[in-house]
C-alpha cells in the first residue's frame, strides 16, 4: 500500500501532499453548510472530501472541476452513513489549514472516477438504504413522470452487468440540471448507451405478491454520465 497515494489514507493516518484531479463537487441534502468533492489520483483511486461553515465559499472557488491540484494540510476521518458515496475507507476533511496549489494539467491522472456496484453489493447495500454508484444499458426511451407532488422525474430502465432489469428514478433536482443529467444529448446519442450513475440510494420495494426489487434513484451526489471510458461500458456493449 502506497501511503503517498489515496489508497494509502486511513482514518486519523498520515496526509501526506496529494496531487489529484477534482471529478465532483455537491452539497448535501440537509447539509447546505458542507460542500463535497471527489478527487482522482494518478493510481485512479477515488475519495470523498468535505469542506463545512465559512470555508465552503473559498473552496469551491479555488477547486475547479477537471483541474489537477497539489492538496496539503488537510485530516481524514471515518465517512458518516449519511454523506458517504464511496467505499474508501476515509473522507478527507478540508479547512483553514488546508493549502491548495493549482498544478499542470496531469494526463495520466483519470478525467473520470466510479466506484460501480456490482448487483449483488447493491441487493446488500438496500438493506440499509445505502449509496452506490451504478451502470446500465438504456433500454427503453426516457420516461416522465409526476411524484406524488406533482414535481416531475424521470425514470430510465436499464439492464445491467448481470444482464438484469433495473430502473433508476432521478428527482427533479437531478432531472432538470443539464450539467449532471444531459437529457438532449443522451436522447441523440447512438445505440447502444451506456449510462454510469453517481451516489445512487438503494433501495429494496416490496410489491403484492413480490419477493423484494431493488430500485434506484438520485441524489444530491448524483451525476448521469453518457458512455463512460470503462471495462463495464465495453461489456454492456456486447450485450
């Protein structure tokens, strides 16, 4: 293990200087005083990073998406249940100590980042309604719907890397924010697509007569990403 590298950090361990890339960046429902990131090393190892209070502000100016930083100064923790999205071991916490230097553009660190569940660790992470990070097939058009509020959210059915259904629901929030779900260009996109879904709840519904199906649907952490450079997307297509 690399103690210089992401994989390398442990709760309360050593934080050495990092060089990464920030992928994503969202503030949490009920949490509008956390701002949170996830950042991408030259390994392709991902982690979670917050920032609470009065530094959110500066932070989010000075960590640009896609844009490679040298970070020092900074603690890791245990994630909490609540805002975790990924299954590193820590979270880095950013603050009034942390020292954030903007450094050439790194081609060998990842433009993107997932942290994809297979079925199975999303079938156990629905028992506690938990947070994965999911990719399928589209297999019918983009449905619209009307929650029980009459807000509107779509619904897209996949098959995923068990050659399984599933659908996903993103909520209004998610829906209607092009730069986290780019309806045009995933409705003109060539078949076949390949959606790779960010901090995804998971969830277990119990109809008449049903043994349990899992579902699907966003969250502030959710982005939609179309045909994503992945082993799985290569397998997805075959199918």
């Amino acid at each position: 293990m690399d103690s210089n590298r992401i994989s390398g950090l442990r709760p309360n361990g050593l934080t050495p200087a990092l060089e990464v890339r920030v992928i994503r960046k969202w503030v949490p429902k009920y949490r509008e005083n956390e701002l949170h990131f996830v950042f991408v090393d030259e390994e392709g190892m991902g982690i979670q990073a917050f920032v609470k209070g009065k530094y959110c502000k500066t932070l989010d100016s000075k960590l640009c998406l896609q844009t490679c930083y040298e970070i020092k100064g900074y603690g890791c923790t245990e994630p909490d249940n609540f805002t975790n999205t990924l299954t590193h071991p820590a979270i880095m916490n950013l603050g009034n100590a942390t020292v954030i230097t903007s450094v050439p553009n790194n081609e060998n660190i990842p433009k993107q980042f997932f942290d994809l569940a297979t079925r199975r660790r999303a079938e156990f992470q629905a028992k506690t309604e938990g947070i994965v990070d999911y990719i399928g097939l589209l297999v019918r058009r983009i449905e619209v719907k009307k929650a029980n509020n009459n807000k509107p959210y779509v619904v897209l059915a996949f098959k995923d890397c068990s050659n399984q259904d599933i659908t996903v629901a993103l909520w209004e929030e998610i829906a209607t924010d092009k730069t986290r779900f780019n309806r045009a260009e995933i409705e003109a996109a060539s078949a076949p697509i390949i959606l790779a879904m960010t901090g995804l709840k998971t969830k277990t519904y119990y109809g008449r007569g049903s043994t349990g199906t899992l579902q699907l649907s966003s969250t502030s952490a959710t982005h939609v990403y179309l045909n994503p450079q992945t082993v799985e997307t290569e397998l997805l297509k075959e199918m």
